[in-house]
C-alpha cells in the first residue's frame, strides 16, 4: 500500500540547508571539511591534534560551530578560517537528476540557507548542477557568523529574503537542533537522515541523525529527492 500523499498545497517558499541535505550525507566528503577545522584550530591556537580535536568538539557543541566559538572565546577572524576549511575536493558528491527535476519544478522560491559560507554554498550547488535553480542563498557571514540554531540567525534571512511567509515555507535540514526555531516561527519542517555513521562528533551536533521524539520535526527522509517527487 503506497503511502498517501503529503499536503503541501500552501508551501510557497522552500529553504534547503546545505552539506548532508542537498547531497546525500557522505562522511568521506564531509570529513574533509572536519580534518581541516581541526588542522586550523590546532595551528591557531598552537595545540597537540588531539587536543584541537576535543576544542573543536566542544566549541560545536556549546557554540552550534566551530567558527562561532573560536570567534567568541579567543577573537579569531573568520575569513582566513571559512576559505581554508571550504576548500576541499568536491569529486566526492555526484550531481543528481532526479533531484535538480524535483527542485526545478517546485512551486514558489527555493532557497539555500547554510552555516558555510556563501561561496562554499555557490561551489558545492554549483558542482551539483543545483545552483542556478535558487533565488537565493544565506551563508553564516550573512548573520554576523552567528550559526544556527541561534534564533538570530533565522531572524536575520527573514529580514533579507522578507518575502517569505514563514506559514507557508518548508525547511530542510540534516541537523536536529537546526529544526527547532523554524518549527517555532510556524515553517513545516523535514529532517533529512542517512545511515553513515556519525558516532565521532557530538550527539547534539550529528548530521542526519534521528529524530527522535522531537515534536518540531514534521517528517523524515533519506531520500530528499524521491520525498519531493512523492509529495509536490
């Protein structure tokens, strides 16, 4: 018996975070970008690898990123930060038809709205064949580099892209915690999970974990692509 349909009819804005939700969550990709937070934390600051490593976990933890802490506890400017983690090898992630046809056809505007930069979020759509089909993309230093899920950042993009009803948009994210405010401003919300195992980061900051009983996620998918197809 097929699953019934999702009612969608009054989603006019659609706002897709980026890394492990316009791609499948890939840990060899995404690794990439974790390996060289660290390397930058322990250069920064002058520590042993393993010591970065646990700073870095703490900062994303407390903070929501690394950059978020590191700019705050030791002042750090987060433009020499932001190009080096993001300049990773992007021959991981595989364009994917099915999902730039789902995208292209939605109705309304579309948007991207990451804790990465705006250029991170221009290469990776980019690579993805998925970039030109936006109205518009929010990076981290669009908020002052305050990250999600700080309320402040999601204030910030409604005051930029004022067109959106928050009622009648939709949000996608692979990370739990980045679901709460947007429930809470009236968005339907869908959480993007994966298999990959995410056991080495910190419970509250895994990508595409579970959700739990989290009573501000609205539904769950593995497949973004084919959840679009189903439900618009």
């Amino acid at each position: 018996m097929s699953t019934p349909k999702i009612n969608l009819s009054h989603i006019d804005s659609w706002i897709f975070d980026l890394d492990n939700t316009l791609y499948p969550a890939d840990v060899e990709f995404f690794s990439q970008i974790v390996t060289k937070i660290e390397q930058y934390v322990a250069r920064y600051l002058s520590l042993e690898p393993e010591a970065a490593l646990h700073l870095q976990k703490e900062y994303l933890t407390e903070y929501g990123t690394t950059l978020s802490g590191m700019m705050a506890v030791h002042g750090m400017d987060p433009a020499p930060f932001l190009d080096y983690v993001h300049d990773v090898d992007l021959a991981f992630l595989k364009p994917n038809p099915l999902l730039r046809e789902n995208i292209k056809s939605l109705p309304g505007q579309k948007y991207i709205f990451t804790n990465g930069s705006k250029g991170h979020a221009r290469n990776v759509a980019g690579h993805l064949k998925l970039f030109d089909l936006f109205d518009g993309h929010f990076g981290v230093e669009d908020t002052g580099y305050i990250p999600k899920p700080k309320a402040h950042a999601y204030d910030v993009f409604l005051s930029v892209f004022t067109d959106i009803d928050p009622k009648k948009a939709i949000f996608f994210e692979d990370n739990l915690r980045n679901l709460k405010v947007p429930k809470d401003l009236g968005m339907t919300t869908v959480l993007v999970v994966s298999d990959e195992d995410w056991s080495h980061e910190p419970e509250a900051a895994r990508p595409a974990a579970g959700a739990g009983e989290a009573d501000f996620v609205d539904y769950v998918t593995n497949d973004l692509a084919a959840w679009l197809g189903e439900n618009t």
